[in-house]
C-alpha cells in the first residue's frame, strides 16, 4: 500500500493594496504536482479568532491562479483581519497559511485623483482631488488626517525640478505663494498619512504660467490684430463689392461718350463700308446738334444811274464788288445784272461759318451760340444808315 506524501504549503504570502483595494497574491512550485493543483482563500475578522466555533468567509474556491481578489469582500478599513491559503491536489490538502492584515495600517495610499492648476494674476490655484475608495468614494473618509505635500518650482529656473520649494496642506485648494508674473511653474503632488506613515507616489508634473498686468506693448498688439481682422472680414469685402459694382456699371451703363470727331463721322457717312457703333436712335441723340437758321436779311441796292456821256467809273465798279464782297457772309451778293443769289448762313461743330446755297453745298453745323456778321449791331447800323442816304437823295431828284 502506497501513501501519498503530504503537499507543500504556499510560500511569501503578499498583498497589493492601493486604497480599498486589495490582492492576495503567493508562489507555488509547478514542478512538485504539475498543473492539476488548486487553492482556496478565506478570511476572518481577528478577534473572532479566540472562539472556539470559527466561522471563516471563503473569497476563493478551488483556483488554479496564484492570486486572489478581496476587493469585493467589504473588508472594514479600520478593521484587522486573517487570511489563509491552502493548496489542494488529487484529494490531498496542505496546511493552512495565515497572514495577518489590518488596511488601515498596510494598505497602501493612492495619489491624488486629479490636479488642476489656473491662473490668478501672478499667482497659481491648484485644485487637488482626494484619492478614491474603489466605490469612487473619497479617502478622507477613511483617512481623517489625510493631506498632501506639494512641489513646485520654475521650469526656466530649475528645468529638472532638482530644488522645488515644498508646501504641505490638507485642503483641496492651495495658492502657490511667491511666484513671479509671466513665470512658467510646475507641481508635483504627494498623499501623506503621519500615523502610520504612509505617502503616495508623487503625480505627473503639470506646468502653467502665471499672469500679470498686461504691458501696454501686448495691448497695443491686440489692437493691431484686432483691426487688421476687422479691415479683413469686413472692409476688404465691402471694397471689393463696390469695385464690382463699378466695373460692371461702367462697362453696361457707360458715362464717358465718343468724341465728337467720331460722332461726326458716324453721323456724316451712314452709307459707308465702316461699320457703325451707334443704334439709329442714339444717333440721332448723340450727333446730331442744334440747327439755326438765320432770317434772310434783304439789303437795299443803291443804283445810282451812269452819265450818258462816261461809262461807268473805276471807282463804281470797285463799289459794286465791294457791295458783293460785304454781302457774303450776310447770304446775299448783287452782281453787275443786278441778279442776286440768296442763302443761310450757317456753323459747324469746328467753328467755321460758311455759306449755304440751296442745291449747292449741303449745310453745315455752327458752333452754338456762335453769331454771323448779318446778327452784328454793326450791320444793322451800316444798314440804317445807307436807308438815310438813300432817302436823302431821292427827295431832291424828284423836285428837279
């Protein structure tokens, strides 16, 4: 008859702890019974060890894992407590380990849950979280003299964080003292309980600037920004709209017209090759200006009879040349017959006056508000005056 030999019991008995949670972890041999071993895990509040009837809560039955979980086993953090393990293999059993835990004095302690860090003037508010129970409840309500150790220091000054100045305090929002404006700083946070001497990692650095007054450089500058944007959103558009509507009210709705050497000669050649820019109705309006015609002015002839004996004297002949020559610019010239030829006296757009003869010469335009020598007060003078002559003459010559 063969008889099984008595299995090993678990060795180095370990708990991870971090706040309310907690890990009982041990090692076990694999090469003494090969995979097919299993643990058990229970517990029991410490004074109830006295009893003669002990009642043990069991956390972990027949496992193959080398760890066990009493997170969820509501373990008083004030309270002390028994653990044991024992290994089972093939119906044979190990003997009891026992290890002895008490959270509030082995349970580790968390940092803080959360760090916030703002700005006031030339100084920092840091806003600190308490560490949290594994029911996300706070661990001042387990730890009644919790605070925390800060260090601070400025990252121009000491980049490494190798001399930071330390400020300890319970509450959860701590001013830095003693910064400087416009200062990068950077803080690092520390849970500590004194009794039994716990302390937490530090936190990840975190670094903010302080503020200050603004100089009058900063403000000038923000000015600038400021109407640089605004000439950009709004100026600019509004500018560039209104060279639009320019360009496109000056290429429909033209206000410079043709000159009038152009205008001329779209309006004098409509029978010709060139091709016209002007509609028939705009030519009208645009070349054509305003027409005068000047009143036929009827000079008086004054015929003053030969003598029988002489023919007619140089001096008569350069007279009735000189009378045909005065009369041209008034439309009406008298020849030696005593025939007439009669026309307007009209202008053209260039300023020249000319004389017109029906059937002839077709009329030209005068400059307006332009006056021939027929509308002269000197003409009408000459005129009245030859009438006086003329009348003075004949009254003699009838009473001969």
């Amino acid at each position: 008859m063969t008889v099984l030999a008595e299995l090993p019991q678990p060795q180095n008995l370990t708990l991870l702890t971090l706040n309310t949670q907690y890990v009982l972890t041990w090692d076990w041999d694999q090469t003494t019974t090969g995979n097919s071993v299993t643990f058990t895990v229970e517990y029991m509040a410490k004074y109830k060890m006295k009893i003669k009837i002990q009642n043990w809560s069991r956390v972990c039955e027949r496992t193959t894992r080398t760890r066990c979980d009493l997170t969820g086993s509501n373990l008083r953090y004030l309270g002390a407590y028994v653990l044991r393990v024992q290994a089972s293999a093939g119906g044979v059993n190990s003997d009891w380990v026992n290890k002895d835990f008490c959270p509030d004095k082995n349970a580790s302690l968390g940092p803080p849950s959360r760090v916030e860090m703002a700005p006031v003037g030339n100084l920092l508010d840091v806003t600190i979280s308490d560490p949290v129970t594994s029911t996300q409840h706070s661990m001042k309500e387990h730890v009644l003299y919790l605070y925390y150790r800060i260090l601070y220091w400025s990252r121009s000054d000491d980049p490494q964080g190798l001399k930071p100045k330390v400020l300890d305090s319970s509450n959860n929002l701590v001013t830095l003292p003693e910064l400087e404006a416009w200062t990068w700083y950077c803080v690092m946070i520390q849970s500590r309980y004194d009794y039994y001497n716990k302390t937490s990692s530090y936190t990840e650095p975190q670094c903010m600037q302080t503020g200050g007054d603004t100089p009058y450089w900063q403000i000038f500058l923000y000015f600038l920004v400021s109407m640089m944007v605004c000439f950009l959103l709004v100026l600019l558009p509004s500018y560039a709209f209104f060279r639009f509507y320019r360009v496109l009210k000056n290429t429909f709705y033209p206000s410079i017209q043709l000159p009038a050497h152009i205008q001329e000669y779209l309006c004098d050649s409509p029978g010709s090759d060139m091709p016209s820019l002007l509609a028939a109705v705009s030519e009208a309006e645009l070349c054509c200006g305003k027409l005068t015609i000047c009143p036929e002015v009827v000079l008086l002839e004054i015929h003053v009879p030969p003598p029988l004996t002489a023919p007619p004297s140089e001096l008569e002949q350069d007279s009735d040349r000189h009378i045909c020559q005065d009369s041209r610019d008034s439309g009406i010239c008298s020849t030696e017959g005593g025939s007439t030829q009669q026309g307007l006296v009209v202008g053209n757009q260039s300023g020249q006056t000319r004389k017109w003869i029906p059937g002839r010469h077709r009329p030209r335009w005068r400059r307006w508000g332009e006056t021939s020598y027929h509308e002269s007060p000197i003409f009408l003078v000459t005129c009245l005056l030859t009438c006086l002559t003329f009348w003075d003459y004949q009254i003699p010559k009838k009473n001969i």
